[in-house]
C-alpha cells in the first residue's frame, strides 16, 4: 500500500531541516533574531521585492505541484472527483500524523528562512510555508504578512487535497483538511501572540509485533515501519510551564509536561475487517474486530483500542547553549519526545500503567 502524502511529508520535513541546519548551521534561538525593518525600502524597493516574492511564489506552487502530480498521482489511476471520509480510520492516528507534519513543515521552514537572513520569526510565519518571512522581506506589512501567508499555505495544502480527490487511489478527506489547518495555524498562532512556541507537536516511537501479520500494510523492515505502522506511533503535546509564567520565575522554560496519544491492535484502517492470507480484505457485520487469516487456517483475532499517556519532555530550543553546533542538533531533534517515565491510560479503563523510559 502507497504512503499517504503525510507520511511523506513528515520523511520530507525531516530531510529538509536536516539539509538546511547542517549545512549551513541556522541562527537560533529565533527570539535573539534582531527585527528586519522595512522602513527605509523606497516604494520602487517594494515593488521590486514583492513581484520578485509573488512571483517565485507562483512559480514554486506550480512547479512543485506538477511534480507532485508526475511521480505521486499517474502511476495510479484517475477518477472524476470525488471525497472519501476517511475519519473512522485507524483509530484517527493519520490526523495527528497530518497535523504534526504541517506544524513541524512550519517550524522548520522558519528556521531556513531565519537562516536566510529574513528573520521570519519576529513577523509571526504563517501557515505551513515560508511566504510570510519573505512577504515582510518585500515590503509588506506584518498583518499582509500574516493574512497573505497563512491564505497561501492553506491553498497550497487544499491544492494537494483536490489532486487527492481526483485520484482512484484516494479522495478529498475533510479530515485531513481539518487536520492540515489545526496543525498549521498551532504554529502560526503562537508566533503572533507570544512570538515563541510554548506549545508543541511531537513524535515518538517504538517497534511492535504488528507488522508480522501484514508486512505489506505496516512495513517490511524498521525503517518503514517507523512510518507505517501506527501502533507504535505516538503523537505528543508538549507543554512548557516555564513560557506561561512571569519573566521572574526561576523555572527552566525547557521542562515540559507531555500529554501523548496513540492506539494499538490496528491491523486494518477500520475494526469489522476481515484480512485474508493473499493480504486481500472483506467488511465483517459480526465482530467488531479484525480477523487476520494464516496461510494455515489460524486465525488471530485483534481488538483496537486507544491510549493515553502523561510524562515529561524537554524544549531542546530553549536550553541556552553558544554551540551553533548544539543549536542545530537541538532544533533537529526537537520533534521527537524526549523518553522520559511515563503513565499510560487506555479506553479500555484498565487502570494506569508505569513505564520507566517509554518511547
């Protein structure tokens, strides 16, 4: 089964704040950054910057989404458009995963645009992309800005959305719509009200037992499975109570408190699924669960369920370090939950459970 567009994008994400930090050792933290001030562009100045920007803008949407087209969609087969509600599916783990690719798409991307030298993060980046940095570049002001840059980013994500819908494979989902703009606008938010990021989207994960059973669904080897398989994906938010307290309080802005989220025993997208050994499946009306069928005749029953969990984790960001070196690592790593002892909750109220390092 192909990767979902998330999925690639969190592999994206990754790989884009890897080129950019380590080859050019950004300048973080953000809120050091002296402000850029486009006060003294002459009004040709403007005009300049902003086609140069709207421009490339443009250029980059179309580019990136023929591309897009070219190696993602055609190799699978076209329909008339159509939506396809994909909510009630693996327990809603891919909207987390959805929402977290575009909050950390955003965060990364601010970081190469500080690098670049357009300070974004005093203007309050927008959605998902770097447009707002490079809007306040041009010439526009900080509510332009904000507005222009969070409309690109929401149609640029809606754009993906629609080439979704007209995809046999696929279809438009509302939810992953919903999911993109939650995650977009939980960076964006921060950085017009408090300039800095008290509350973030993080990942953790740790290998299960799941994939035997369906290898091709949920990854033949670790590296996929990292992606695929959902049941040992955990979607975090970490919370630093440090940035909510006054200037005065001696308490270290990088401890977080981290609520997490994540579900096992999924086999299939939905429970009431029958999974047959050629890896073909069929809806079961009886059991509310998913039955998985050996070549031998066994048969393995699973009954998904969702966990909760509470632990603490640390803002890598905000440890102050002179090391541009360190800086880069951190701002690096800063997606992942930092494993620390954890409680574990489950829909089943089975009681808490104790994890000394959970990952």
């Amino acid at each position: 089964m192909p990767l979902k567009l998330y999925q690639k994008g969190i592999i994206t994400s990754l790989l884009f704040l890897l080129l950019f930090n380590v080859s050019f050792a950004q300048k973080l933290p953000v809120d050091s950054l002296k402000k850029f001030s486009t006060d003294t562009l002459t009004r040709k100045q403007k005009a300049l910057r902003k086609s140069i920007l709207l421009g490339s803008m443009g250029a980059y949407t179309a580019g990136s989404l023929t591309l897009l087209d070219i190696i993602w969609y055609r190799p699978y087969q076209s329909s008339g458009f159509h939506f396809f509600n994909d909510n009630p599916q693996w327990c809603q783990m891919d909207k987390w995963g959805h929402g977290f690719s575009t909050y950390n798409t955003s965060r990364l991307i601010m970081g190469a645009m500080d690098w670049a030298g357009f300070e974004t993060s005093p203007f309050k980046v927008g959605i998902g992309n770097f447009s707002t940095g490079g809007l306040k570049w041009a010439g526009f002001s900080e509510r332009e800005s904000i507005i222009i840059g969070q409309a690109f980013g929401l149609l640029y994500l809606t754009s993906v959305e629609v080439m979704d819908g007209f995809s046999k494979q696929w279809g438009f989902s509302w939810g992953d719509e919903a999911a993109d703009v939650v995650g977009g606008f939980a960076f964006s938010l921060q950085q017009y009200y408090w300039a800095e990021q008290r509350i973030l989207l993080k990942f953790s994960d740790h290998s299960t037992n799941f994939p035997q059973y369906r290898p091709n669904l949920l990854g033949t080897n670790w590296v996929e499975q990292i992606i695929k398989d959902y049941n040992g994906q955990t979607y975090w938010v970490s919370i630093s109570p440090g940035s909510f307290m006054k200037k005065e309080s001696k308490f270290p802005k990088w401890i977080n408190i981290a609520l997490g989220y994540g579900a096992t025993n999924m086999i299939s997208g939905r429970n009431n699924t029958i999974v047959y050994p050629n890896g073909t499946t069929a809806p079961d009306p009886v059991h509310n669960q998913t039955e998985v069928i050996s070549e031998n005749g066994d048969i393995n029953y699973f009954y998904r369920y969702r966990k909760y969990y509470v632990s603490l984790d640390v803002d890598l960001t905000k440890i102050k370090t002179k090391s541009r070196v360190l800086k880069t690592a951190f701002s690096i790593f800063n997606c992942f939950k930092v494993p620390f002892p954890t409680l574990e909750f489950d829909s089943q109220h089975r009681g808490a459970n104790f994890s000394w390092l959970y990952f």
